[in-house]
C-alpha cells in the first residue's frame, strides 16, 4: 500500500502500529470541502479443508468462477476484506471522479484482534465523515455492530505413562461449514470440537476410558470446522469395541440431528498407536466436563432490532499447550452488559472445572445513530442509483467503526459492499454481478458529499 501511495506522488504515511494513511486531494474547485475518510482492513482470515497442501505463507490464492460467483479453490477467497480494499485503490488511482479531500485509511490486524484500529493514533485522521468498506449483504447499510471480547481458559493436564497392553481409537469430525463467527453464527452449524466432546462425554458415561489429545479450530472467529481425539483403553481390543460401538451411535444421532445444516460432517474412528503418556481419569473426566459444559452459539436475540443475534460465543480453539489444555473463546454481544453477564459465565464453569482464566479487555460496540448525515445521503443514493430501498440496520460482527468512533469524536460512520458470503471459510464466495453497484454507489457518495 506504502509503495502504492507513493506511486501515484500522494502523501503516504505508516503510523507506529503499522496501519497505512493515504491522503489524495480533492478534485479542483472542491479543496475546501469536508475530508472524507475511506477504511477497510488489509488482513484475511486463513482457513482451508483438510485435503488441501495449500501454504498460506508461499502459495498464491487459486480463484475460480463458480456460476456467477468467484471463490477460492480450497480456502478462503480473502475477500473479507479485499473487497474493500480493491475499491480503495481504484478510487485512489482514478482520474475522472469528482471527490473532496480523501483519507484512505488501511488497518491491520482486524482478524485477530482490531489491533489496527485499537492502535490509531486519535491525531492521525482529519476527516469526520468515515466509510467503511467491510461489510457483506448487497441492498444493506450497515450503522452499528456488536462489541466483543475473548476468553483463554487454561485447565492443567496430569499426565500417565500409558497402560500396557490398552488399545488407541483415533476420533475425528471433518466437513463441517464453518464459517464467521458473528455473521454466520445464527445458521446453527455445527461446532466440530463441541460435537466431539459431546460424544465423547455421552460414551464416558457407559464405559470409563482416557484421552491423551483433543484439538479442534484454528482462528478465534471461525466456527470449528474440524476437531480429533485420541483415546486409549486399558482393557484393550473388548473395550475399543464397546467404545467404538457406542460412539458410532451417538455420531448417528448427531448426524441425523445436524444433517440439514451440515450434509457433508464426517466421523471416522480408526486404530492408533498406543501413545506414550495418556491423561489420569480425574483430567480425562475434567475435559469432557468443561469442554461439553462452556457454552456456543446464540445465546439471546435483539430485543431491537428483528432477527439480529445480540449476545453469542463461539467456542473457536481447542489444543494441548506445555501441560495444559488451551481453550479459546470469542463472545460478542451489541449490549455491554450481556457481554460482561456471559463472560462471567464462562469463567465460572472454567474456574468450577479448576481451570485459570484470562479475560483481557475486549473492542467497543458501535452504536446505531438514525440521524447521521452520511446514513440519509447513501440511502437516498441507493434508490437513485441503484434503483432499489436499502434496508438499513446493525451486524452481529466486530467493525473497526465502533473503536474509531470512540477515538474520532463525533465521526459520522456508515458500512456497505457487497455481497460476500461463507467469509473465514473456504466456502467464501463473491456474487460478482454486486461488486459493480458498490462501486458505482461508493462513487456516487463521494461526489455527493463533495
């Protein structure tokens, strides 16, 4: 983006954090109006199936059209936010379009924290006009999104030699959707490391037996989209039949459950080597307990809004990390006090499970203002050039808009794209037949505020 900036002969500058600030001048005659500020984020979410060799740190993005969408092939597209970021650019190096003075602010880190936006200098920007080019429903504007935070649980491991002459049965959940963790986690698919626990848990209580691994998730705003066990039985090959038997039932039951949202979710159970340590009865009986009992999904719905998730958590990564079980929750809710009210459920079945907690502070909310000036222009816009009535509401999704706002006093903020769908999955797709229309009313907006 640096060398962007720098090409077009725009002022360009990297604050300390490491986010890009890109001023162009207005179109002549329009120097002294407002200073409009451009956003999006420069990161992507990397995720990708569990058949595919693709190396995010060498391997190039494969796009392929998919009737009239374009998706990656086995990943995600990295559209969230590219989109965004695409739109900026054109803008940027376009000579023909009628604008004031623009700030293209480019963030980092949105994906794994807002830490971009968390680190903005409150200097750093003139404009108090912001459009934020991160949002995923064609014919939608969006003017407010949910606040979140996460929690680390940490339950100490107590480790065994493993019995001679037990059996091993490796367990694993593939296939599952997936997704965003805020915008996707309404469509109730399937949390594949809450899945296995439960399985596990219901067959712990016919028969007993020990882990000696569980893991599943790999990003803290992605829903699980795979998770593995393995288990050891002392009593040998009597056992892992009985085992096997009884987990294959409950698989059953889950699938049959699961099966309109996830057609695809895959168990299989196969014979392993005997691992050397496994984890004593009292911390196998621990795991299956917390990791059963935390709660994710949807946990209440706006009481404002209709149809909008105000309060969910997902239960994102699962892994054993120098002698404890790691457990890494996202919780977001657009109402402060739901938010705290569920964390400290959260901490309270992991302390009761004898686990520490970590609960650092979370983003800001941004709140809806139906007045907004910036809110009135692109509606109106919208039916003009566009020829349709947006619908105009808030997302179960961190924008960086409400940690911007908190630091820009009085930024007149509004969100619109595309439409983008499955994000953080390698189901994500762009319609592109959208893109045109955002683009055109991007344009439109900044001529019109000019």
């Amino acid at each position: 983006m640096v060398d962007f900036g720098k090409s077009l002969g725009l002022k360009t500058v990297v604050d300390p954090v490491g986010n890009v600030i890109i001023s162009k001048p207005a179109t002549s005659g329009m120097e002294n109006r407002k200073s409009v500020v451009l956003q999006s984020h420069l990161d992507m979410v990397h995720q990708k199936n569990g058949d595919s060799d693709f190396d995010f740190d060498k391997d190039a993005i494969k796009p392929q059209m998919d009737g009239e969408y374009l998706k990656a092939t086995g990943t995600t597209l990295g559209s969230d936010n590219g989109i965004g970021l695409a739109a900026m650019l054109a803008v940027m190096e376009a000579g023909d379009l009628v604008h004031g003075p623009l700030e293209f602010l480019f963030t980092i880190d949105e994906e794994t924290g807002l830490t971009g936006a968390a680190g903005l200098g409150g200097d750093m920007l003139e404009g108090r006009c912001l459009i934020n080019l991160d949002s995923e429903e064609e014919g939608v504007l969006t003017v407010g999104c949910a606040g979140g935070a996460d929690t680390q649980v940490k339950l100490p491991l107590s480790a065994k030699k493993a019995p001679a002459g037990a059996a091993t049965l490796k367990v694993s959940l593939a296939g599952l959707k997936g997704g965003h963790s805020g915008i996707d986690i309404h469509l109730q698919r399937g949390n594949a490391v809450k899945l296995v626990a439960r399985a596990l848990y219901a067959a712990s209580l016919e028969g007993p037996f020990l882990l000696a691994d569980l893991s599943g998730g790999n990003k803290h705003n992605a829903i699980p989209r795979e998770a593995f066990a393995t288990v050891v039985l002392p009593g040998g090959a009597d056992e892992l039949n009985a085992l096997r038997a009884k987990l294959e039932k409950e698989f059953e039951a889950i699938a049959a459950e699961y099966r309109p949202a996830e057609p695809d979710m895959k168990f299989e159970l196969a014979e392993g080597d005997l691992p050397a340590e496994v984890w004593d009865d009292a911390t196998t009986a621990a795991v299956l307990r917390l990791v059963h009992g935390l709660p994710h999904g949807v946990v209440a719905m706006s009481y404002d809004i209709a149809g909008l998730v105000e309060t969910s958590t997902n239960l994102a990564i699962v892994a054993a990390s120098e002698g404890k079980l790691v457990i890494h929750m996202s919780s977001r809710s657009s109402v402060a006090s739901a938010l705290e009210g569920l964390r400290q459920r959260i901490a309270a079945i992991a302390t009761t499970a004898g686990a520490e907690v970590i609960q650092e502070e979370g983003y800001p909310g941004w709140q809806p203002d139906m007045n907004s000036k910036v809110l009135d222009v692109v509606k109106n816009l919208h039916q003009e050039v566009l020829g349709s009535t947006p619908e105009v509401g808030a997302v179960h999704a961190g924008l960086e808009c409400g940690i911007i706002g908190e630091k820009f006093p009085g930024m007149d903020m509004i969100s619109f794209g595309p439409q983008i769908e499955f994000p953080h999955s390698p189901d994500e797709r762009v319609k592109v037949g959208t893109v045109n229309g955002f683009y055109r009313l991007l344009t439109a907006t900044l001529e019109k505020l000019a």
